[in-house]
C-alpha cells in the first residue's frame, strides 16, 4: 500500500505537510504608472537683475509711444510726448514641501530595499506635486475660446461661458485656428521655429485627430531630430506642436455636468518663475531617543505667475470619450 505525503488534509492520502510550504514573494516592487510632469517646462521667463532677496519680485513692462505718422513741419519745433508707465507682473515666492517618516522596523522586516523606493516616490511627488501648481496658474489665464452648442465662442462674446458647454461640444480644428490666430494678432512669439506649443489631454486629442487626416498633422519626425522628440508629443498641427498629457485639467463644471477640458495653446514668456530656493529631496534628523525614526522630504521656495497674457490661449471644450 502506497502512502502519499502531499499538502492536501485527506486522510486516505497520507500526512499532510502544507506547513513546509510558503508564500513566496518577488522582492521587486513596481511603481505606480507616472504621467510626465510638463507644465512647469513653458516657464522660460526668470529675474534678469533682481535687487535683492525677497518674498515676491515684480517684472516691468515698458509701453510703446503712439505712432507718428503726421509730417513734420520745416519751421516748428515738435511737441514733446511723455514716455508711458510701465505695467508690472508681480511673482509670488511660496515655500512647498511634503514629507514622510521611515521607521527602523519597516527598515528591518521588509522584505525589499525600501530606502531607494521612498526616495523616489519623495522625488516623483516634488515634481507632480508643483508641475499641478503651475497648471492651476496657466489654466487662468485671460484669453478662452469655447465651443458652446457646437459654435465657436470668443471670451466677452454673447453666450461664451463654461457652463455653456455641452457634452457634445468637443475640440474642433476650428477652435485650434482661432487660438493661432488670437495669439498672431496679439504678436505672442512661437515657441519652435513658427509653431506655438500645446498641450491635450488624451480624450480631446482622441477627438482632434478623429475629426482631422493623418495627412494634415506633420510626424515629430518632420521637424526635429528624432534623439530630439520630446515623450508625448503627437505631431504639428494648425501652427501647434501638440503634446497628449494625462495631467491636462478637466472637471464636471460645464453645462448639466459636462466635463470640460482645459487644452493650452502658449507662446514665448507665457509664464514666468522666481526661485529663491530650487526644490530638493531633503533627508530628515534623527531626533527620537532611540534613532528609530528617518524622515525624507522634499522642500522648495519658489512662484509663478502668468508673465505675457497675450501668450496664453486657453480652449474649454468637452470629450465625446470622457467618462467619470
């Protein structure tokens, strides 16, 4: 008579030695899917000379005089015109900061290093974390084109509003032509050579490129070196280099609850930055009695503020594939 010994409880089979056995583990732990963090790339504006530290610092602006354009009479002497004001941009300096505590037992038991994980979780929030606050101050900026009932809406025009927006009323190449065209008329300077630079979400660019051809969008590859392609970029159209980023804002304020996305289009000195203190990954004291506790972080001081108005166009428009 054969007698098995096997992990099952079945006493016709034998001894059960399920004991002997484990779970077993892989010791290398995945991150969570990240986005590319883009927003706070458009600030190409920074102090040139500023007088001294401080908690703010204001940018002037010099006007033009009003054009001249009446002759000069031979044998009287001009009137003098005063030079204009100049208009300012004031940048406030914040400090931000997050940070987390590693105790010595999690050190001890885990299973995997967990040091090096926690530095780049820390490092990756730095980044999210203020790549959302220059969002919040680019997508409030002055200038908006909606699509309101399927029509084009320019801000200050009759019915042009956020909760005006329909589900339906998704990103049309209409609206692309009409941000180019406000930002040429303004003078805003292109970032890349003639094309002014945008940024999607996914949904809407689902939408864009379901209304266009293949054939009226240029590849990266048409206007740049292909080891100079930057992560998300899906190709030139309407004088924009598009960029698709998941971290483009949208929320349920438009009409009866539709979502509405807020896609940039921005030239030149659209936004301008001031850092009195570079954000890093900071590495705590240890300050318990019995040196248990590590603390990780990250600390910066530094603003933003909206530096050329007339650099930034902002479309407010729904997906017909955004869902909650």
């Amino acid at each position: 008579m054969s007698v098995y010994t096997d992990i099952l409880t079945n006493a016709g089979l034998g001894t059960n030695a399920g004991h002997l056995l484990a779970t077993v583990y892989d010791k290398y732990v995945e991150f969570a899917l990240r986005s590319y963090p883009w927003y706070r790339s458009i600030a190409d504006k920074r102090p040139v000379n500023p007088t001294s530290p401080g908690t703010s610092i204001v940018f002037n602006f010099y006007a033009d005089l009003a054009t001249a354009t009446g002759a000069l009479t031979e044998t009287t002497d001009p009137n003098f015109v005063q030079i204009p004001a100049t208009t300012t941009v004031t940048c406030t300096l914040n400090e931000y900061g997050n940070s987390a505590v590693v105790t010595r037992k999690l050190r001890l038991a885990t299973l995997s290093d967990i040091d090096p994980a926690i530095a780049d979780i820390i490092a990756f929030n730095m980044v999210q974390s203020l790549d959302e606050v220059v969002r919040g101050v680019l997508v409030g900026g002055t200038y908006v084109i909606y699509e309101n009932s399927d029509a084009l809406k320019v801000y200050g025009a009759a019915g042009a509003a956020r909760l005006n927006v329909l589900a339906t009323d998704e990103l049309k190449s209409r609206d692309v032509r009409a941000a180019t065209t406000h930002l040429r008329k303004l003078s805003a300077i292109p970032r890349f050579g003639n094309a002014f630079a945008g940024f999607m979400h996914p949904d809407v660019s689902y939408d864009l490129r379901s209304e266009t051809s293949n054939g009226d969008w240029r590849a990266p590859h048409q206007y740049t070196a292909a080891g100079n392609i930057w992560a998300g970029v899906i190709g030139e159209y309407e004088g924009v280099l598009w960029t698709e980023t998941p971290r483009a804002y949208y929320t349920n304020d438009g009409n009866a609850g539709a979502f509405v996305h807020r896609t940039l289009v921005v030239g030149k000195q659209a936004l301008a930055e001031a850092v009195a203190d570079e954000p890093h990954v900071v590495l705590g004291p240890i300050t318990d009695r019995l040196m248990r506790f590590r603390p990780i972080g990250w600390y910066g001081m530094l603003g933003w503020a909206r530096y050329r108005e007339e650099s930034i166009v902002r479309i407010e428009t729904s997906s017909t594939v955004t869902v909650a």
